[in-house]
C-alpha cells in the first residue's frame, strides 16, 4: 500500500462503520466552515461594486461634484474612502459655467442638496434626510424607483420612501418643514443609497443654483484624472464614472496621498488572531475523536507493522481518515453555508440593515480558502494521534496490552519556554502606546500553546495526588492520564476556551470602569435640558408649557445665549495680548457656546459655589465673566464674533474685536459647557443677538416615563429636539450582555467540548467498566465514573484557562484603558502644543463572578449533565475488544 488509495478506500470504510464518531468530527469541522461561509456571503452581497454601485451614488451623471468653501481639495480616485485631505477656506467655488471653462466644453449640471430635517405630518413629527433633487431629469435615474404614485414635478411636490410610510404618511399628505415649508406627497419609491431612515426627495427651488457650495450631478462626458485635478484646486471633491471604471495607476495620486493606506493591518491581525484561534478549537476538539479512532485501528496496524508496514504508513492511515472526513465535513459546510446565506441570512440580514444589498454573492476565491481551512483543521486533528499510533508498542499491542509510547521529556520544557515567551510578550504589549493589544493577543495565542504541552504534567500531577479520592474520582483521573492522546486536547480546549473569555471579560470590565471613572456629568445629577435648533419664540413657549405639565414639581429656566441657526456662529475670548487657549474644550448640553444673561446660568455643573458668586457680581457690575481651565491674572477680554453662512462665501464679522472688563473664572479641567456669559446690557451695545437657546428643569427627579412623555410632545418642535435628563454614569446595556454573551458561549463549548471527550472516552472503556461490574460495582458506579470523567476534564481546562487568561487579560487593559490627558494649546490657531499631557488610567475591573461561574458552576454543570445522561448498566463483554 504505498499510494492513498488503497488506504482512503478503508477510510471510507471506516467512517460509514463508526457512524456516531464520524458524525461527531464532520459537525466539529463542518459548523465553523459553515459559520464563515454564511458571513462571507453575506459581507458580499451586502458589498456594492461595479455599475451597480455607482448608480446608486451617481445615478446616471457622468460626475458628482461637490464644493464645501474650501480653497483646494486632495483625494484619492474615490473621494468617498476618507483619503480626502482639505486645504484653506471660504473659497468661492464654481458655477456651471465656471466648471465648463476648466473642463473646456459644455456640460449641464443640476442640483443634488441633502439634508436632515424635522418633518411634520399633522400631530407627528419625523426626521428624515431630505433631497432637493429633480427625479425627473435624466441625470438622476437610478437615484430613486418609483413604485406608486408619480415624480414630483414642482418644489411644493414630494416623493416619500416606505420607512416614512411605516410612519403612517400617505399619498395625498400633506408634509411641514421645519421652515415651514408644505410638501404634497405625490409618489412613494426606494432610495436607491439607503432604506432604513424616511427620506424625501423634492424638486429644488429656484433658488437652488445660486449659492456655490453645494452638490451637483454633471453630464460633462468622461471626467478625466487630470480634470478632477484640475477642479480640486478650485474646491471641487468629484467623483468621477470614467475614474472609478478605469482608475490610473497610484503613482498619480498626489503626493500626500500616496502613503495613504485604506487598509487597516491591525484589524487584519485581528482577524489573522481569531482564524488562529478558532482553528486551534477546532483541532482540539476533534482530537480525541481521532485519538479514539486511533486506538480502535491500534490492533489493526500493529499486524500491518508485524508484516512489514512502515511506521509512514501507519500515519497515513489514520490521517486517511482525517482525509475523508475532513474533505467531507469541507463540502457540507461550504454548501450548506450557501444555501443558509441565500434562504435564511441575507433576507434577515437586509431586513435589519439601513442600506440596499447587491444580487446574491459568493466569494468563490475565499470560500475554496474557507474549505481548505476544514480540511486542514482535520488533518492537525489527526496529526498527533498519527505520529503516536506510528511509534506503538507492535509486540505489547498484539500481546493484549496498551503499547503508548512513552510522552517526552521535551514537551513540558518547551511548554515552560512558550508560556514565558507569552507571558514576556503581553508584558512587551502592555508598555506599548500604540498598537499593543495586536501584540498581546498573539502573546495570547503563545500562552496557549504553551499551556498545551504542559496540560500532560499537570494531569500527572493530580493522578499522583488523587490516590485517596473516591474510586469514580481516581478512576477518571487515572484514565485520563493513561490516555493522554484523547484528554490532553480535551483539557486545551475547554482551557482555550476559558482563556477567551477570562481575557474578554477583563478587558470589558475594565473598559467600562475607564468609562465610569472618567465619565463627566453635563447637568447636575437630576436635571434636565431640552435643546432644539431653528425654534422661534412661540416654539419656545410651547416647550416651557409643555414641560410645566408634564414636570409640576420641577423649575423651568429657559437659558438665553448666542443662538446656531442656519449659520455656525463663533465667538472667541481672548487675554489681550496673549495667545493662550482658555479651555482645554468647550462645549456641551446647553445649546450655545456663547450665553447672555445677568446671573451664570444654573445649567453649568462645573462651577464651585465660591466662584459661582465671584461671576455673578461679575455680571452685576457689567463684567464679561469668562470660563478657563486655569487661573489669569487679567481684568480684560478681547472678544470678537463672525460667522459663515452657507453659500456666502466667506466668513461676516458680527460685532468686534472689541476689548471689555472681564472676569476670570475657574472650571473644571474637563472643560466648560460654554465659553462666557456677557451681561445682557453689554450683548446690546455689542449687537449680540440673543434668544432662548435652551430649557433648563431643575429640582425634581424626572422619571423615564416623564422623560418619554416629554419628548413625544415636543417631538415637532424646531430641528433635532432633544430632552436630556442627567442620571450620572449608567453602565451600557452593551457592557453586561457582552458578559453575560462570553459566558454563554464558553460555557456552550465548554459543554460541547467537555461532553463530547466524555462520552468518546466512555465508550472506549466499555471494556474497563464491564470488568468493575463483574467484580461486582454497582451500576451506578458508572454514572459516577463518567460524571468524575467530565470534571476532571472541565475542572481541570478551566483553572488553566483561567490562570492563562490572567495574562492577556490584564495585560490588554494597559492599552486599552489608558489616555492622555490634555495638552496645553497655545496660539489664537491652536497650531503648538506645550507640555506632557498627564496619563490617564489604566484601570481594571476582574469580573470575579463570571470568572467563578465558568470556572466552578460549569464543570459542576457539565458533570451532572453526563451523570444523568449516561447509561448505568453495560452488556457483558470481554477485557478486550
């Protein structure tokens, strides 16, 4: 027999005779090609390419082209990747004829305006993204499907999406903008970018194509590379058809671009990281099931040896098998993956997702990648049950007795030496700023190892203790050591196992104690703010009223500020003559930056009761107090506004420079919710104009249901309304089930694991427990020896996994958890940094409760599991099959 056939015919033989066995191994290899090859599908068919995906994002334009005030613009062929870089501001950008004289022909633009808006349909108020786009044009198709109704043909006309349907809108409705625009909706259709979020699609206006920042969609013929450089330097971010079709060769990217990588290798380690892994589990749980396989065939190729057979056929022939079933659990993963994908997860997956899938996909290139993996991850299985059926003991096998070789002396030793490298690893990892955790995991993946070659001494260690144990616990402890082929992958799975999910947990506790420690409160504890933008006065009544019913007990304080229409105002505070920063950050909750008033606004948190009354006799006596992180010797402020209005082109100055008493006041070193407070009669003779900003509600406890019953009726009310109600540090739902999900899953294959090594090991004692029961054991003696057999397993690969586990769980907290803190600014431009940022943290949080679940209550569970499942009483047999 020196070729495979001969020998995968008998593998074939064998698998269709150990049904249950070969059962057990194709659904090991099969579920993780299975799992992956559902996801890939997915990830796929989810995927946009070619001219489908730039239909949906060009329509039928030949460019999209884009100007928002910048002077220059760089970007990569796909100026929607992020590789974008913008340069200088306020420039002017291009008209339609403007944009003709630098291609140097005639094209036709129109144009494409998104925005977010509130939208009313009588007592309901929705949010969507609305599209000032004429569907009719020609440049437009494929943008939008109509599938009832008609297009839109005048800006008082709308065509809606079936997310605003779900709303309860219809045909004939009439819809109100924020602005107070009315919109009859005349068509209802698919928005070809995204389906999750109400979307509307209205003709503009005339007014459209007069400001010179914007969107349009050109027929210009094919946009070369060097004309959408040639419009980058007027502003313009171009997506070209012709570019994308047929991109030029990298060398003609800019310069700033070209070390520009999409991709991100770490999370290509990551995933390099978790194949590793998963494939380890996989090899350690189909080992013993080749280890059983092997001591079934051991009689067998002791006579192929006594005959002549060498120890490379010997290999072969149980790896024959590894073949066979690994061929077979390759093919039924990959089809089964497929079919799973196009029946169950696709449709689910585009039900739940917020953008359009592509026609059903399947990555052939990866998937071929996918079943090479299952068969790979058979024969690993069956590599070291191989190697030892090869050097088996011919004469004491056909004798009637075990013929394991000896284990090596080697193994524990290097076992030490790979531990160590793993533990000086996560070391290494944990002291690095940047790109630690990358590092810890593969120290992780080395601990495991390591841990691996040990697992053999450290059974032999607890055999030579257990010798007072019950018989059921020194019988399954002694088993085990006596076949050491089947329990050491057993124990390294179930302590890989727990080694994950030790290492997760700690991370994510930790992750969550940095977030409870460096958590800042935006209110005091129990108030609230509720914050809109573009309410007019009446709308500011309204909320006062409604918050007054539904809050009895509660103060309501309406907050008056700089108020952020359709314009970005900024106002900036300077010490005259100097170009320090004030605060580290700004900004908040309160719906300005820029407060106006008599008193501080109650609604600051971070004002000490001294300095609280330093400010407001401040303000009484017409001093502009001025929040900073740290304290300045200076009686004065230099303050200026300006402001950028969209399609202006350039920045309009407000009131200023302008220099006034001030007053200096400290806040925390987190930063401040606004930047000052100017005296009201100060914000007059400056010209400042102030309005209601914000609602503040203070001196009641604001209940979720009231919060709910608050924001329901304001729901109509200006742009982005939103009640916040500061409750303090609330742990993330996402945080705990995270948690509770890792012990699930380790204890799911903690169980699989451990009861499926059980089970293989108690049927291949039968001869063993037959023998106890002629000597007259009970029968319940089996029940106990097999429930002994699962705890030694589980007990054992968790207190391993969890000591390993220790090691990248703490370790990746140092990366994980710590920060810096603020550096110090300096300039009107912010352009220097001075100092050393303090550091921040780390922090760790050992979830000792789940650790003690995975590591006690499973094993414990896992042994009563087999204790009830297993069988009491054998059929008589011989010693020896």
């Amino acid at each position: 027999m020196r070729g495979w056939r001969p020998l995968l015919r008998l593998a074939w033989r064998d698998v269709l005779r150990s049904k249950g066995r070969s059962a057990l191994v194709l659904v090991l290899i099969a579920l993780p090609v299975l799992a992956v090859t559902t996801a890939l599908s997915v990830m796929t068919t989810a995927e946009l390419s070619g001219g489908e995906a730039l239909e949906r994002r060009l329509g039928a334009a030949d460019a999209r082209i884009s100007f928002d005030g910048s002077s220059s613009v760089l970007h990569a062929f796909d100026p929607d990747t992020g590789s974008a870089m913008s340069e200088g501001s306020h420039a002017r950008g291009l008209t339609e004829a403007g944009m003709a004289e630098v291609l140097g022909r005639e094209v036709r633009a129109i144009p494409w305006r998104q925005r977010q808006l509130s939208i009313r349909d009588g007592d309901r108020s929705t949010s969507a993204i609305v599209s000032s786009l004429d569907l009719a044009d020609p440049l437009a198709e494929g943008l939008a499907r109509l599938e009832e109704g008609r297009l839109p043909a005048s800006p008082r006309e709308a065509l809606v999406n079936p997310a605003f349907v779900d709303r309860g809108v219809a045909l004939g409705d009439t819809l109100t903008l924020a602005d107070g625009t009315t919109l009859q909706v005349v068509g209802i259709g698919e928005d070809a970018a995204q389906k999750g979020l109400p979307a509307l699609f209205a003709p503009p206006g005339t007014e459209a194509g007069a400001p010179r920042t914007g969107t349009w969609l050109l027929d210009a013929g094919d946009v070369t590379w060097p004309e959408v450089r040639a419009l980058n330097e007027h502003g313009a971010t171009v997506l070209s058809r012709a570019v994308l079709v047929d991109p030029p060769p990298d060398s003609e990217l800019p310069a700033e671009l070209q070390d520009y990588s999409g991709s991100d290798d770490g999370a290509f380690a990551v995933v390099v990281l978790v194949v590793v892994m998963v494939l380890l589990e996989v090899v350690l749980l189909a080992g013993p099931a080749f280890a059983v396989t092997a001591r079934r065939q051991s009689r067998t190729l002791a006579l192929m040896a006594a005959v002549g057979g060498t120890p490379s056929q010997a290999r072969r022939t149980i790896l024959s098998i590894a073949v066979v079933l690994g061929g077979l659990a390759a093919l039924v993963g990959v089809a089964g993956g497929i079919l799973f994908a196009r029946l169950v997860a696709v449709p689910v997956a585009q039900h739940y997702s917020s953008d359009w899938f592509g026609p059903f996909d399947v990555p052939w290139l990866w998937v071929l990648v996918v079943a090479a993996f299952g068969l790979a991850s058979a024969l690993l299985a069956a590599a070291v049950p191989a190697r030892l059926a090869s050097r088996m003991d011919v004469v004491a096998v056909l004798a009637g007795r075990r013929g394991d070789a000896a284990p090596s002396r080697r193994s524990p030793l290097m076992g030490l030496a790979l531990l160590g490298a793993g533990v000086a690893g996560a070391v290494l990892g944990a002291s690095e700023q940047a790109g630690g955790e990358v590092f810890i995991a593969s120290s992780a993946i080395v601990c495991v190892l390591g841990m691996i070659l040990l697992v053999p001494v450290v059974l032999g260690a607890l055999a030579r203790l257990g010798g007072r144990l019950p018989l059921p616990l020194r019988y399954a402890v002694r088993d085990a050591v006596r076949h050491r082929t089947r329990t050491v992958p057993a124990v390294a799975a179930v302590a890989a196992t727990v080694c994950g999910v030790v290492a997760l947990g700690i991370s994510t506790s930790s992750d969550a104690k940095e977030s409870e420690a460096t958590y800042s409160a935006q209110l005091v504890h129990g108030d609230g703010v509720f914050t809109t933008m573009d309410a007019t006065a009446e709308q500011w009544t309204q909320v006062e009223q409604v918050l007054r019913r539904e809050l009895p007990e509660a103060t309501v304080t309406p907050v008056i500020g700089v108020p952020e229409r359709d314009s970005f105002v900024d106002v900036s505070y300077r010490v005259p003559g100097q170009d320090t920063t004030l605060l580290a950050w700004a900004g908040g909750t309160v719906g300005t930056m820029n407060l106006v008033g008599d008193q501080i606004p109650t609604v600051l948190p971070d004002i000490s009761a001294a300095e609280r009354q330093r400010g407001n006799a401040a303000l009484a006596a017409g001093d502009v107090v001025v929040f900073t992180n740290h304290p300045v010797d200076a009686e004065t402020v230099r303050i200026e506004g300006s402001t950028w209005e969209e399609g202006a082109g350039e920045a309009k100055t407000l009131f200023g420079p302008t220099t006034l008493p001030a007053t200096y006041v400290e806040v925390d070193d987190t930063g401040s919710a606004a930047n000052g407070v100017v005296p009201s009669a100060v914000a007059a003779e400056l010209g400042m104009e102030a309005a209601i900003v914000s609602v503040h509600v203070s001196g009641a406890t604001v209940s979720k249901e009231q919060q709910e019953a608050v924001e329901k009726a304001v729901a109509g009310i200006g742009d982005y309304p939103h009640f916040y109600v500061e409750r303090g540090y609330v742990p993330d739902d996402a945080t705990r089930l995270v948690l509770w999900v890792l012990g699930g899953l380790g204890g799911v294959l903690m169980l699989g694991g451990t009861l499926t090594v059980t089970f293989l090991a108690l049927s291949d004692a039968r001869p063993d427990l037959a023998t106890l029961a002629a000597v007259g054991a009970a029968p319940r003696t089996r029940r106990a020896v097999a429930a002994s057999y699962a705890l030694v397993v589980g007990f054992v690969g968790a207190v391993l996994g969890a000591l390993v586990g220790f090691v990248p769980g703490i370790a990746v907290t140092y990366p994980l958890t710590r920060s810096s803190g603020i550096w110090t600014i300096d300039g009107q431009d912010m352009s220097s940094v001075s100092g050393v940022p303090p550091t921040i943290g780390p922090f760790l949080e050992i979830p000792w409760l789940m650790i003690a679940v995975v590591v006690l209550g499973l094993p414990l569970l896992t042994a009563l599991v087999v204790g009830l499942c297993a069988r009491s009483r054998l059929p008589m047999v011989a010693r020896l099959d």
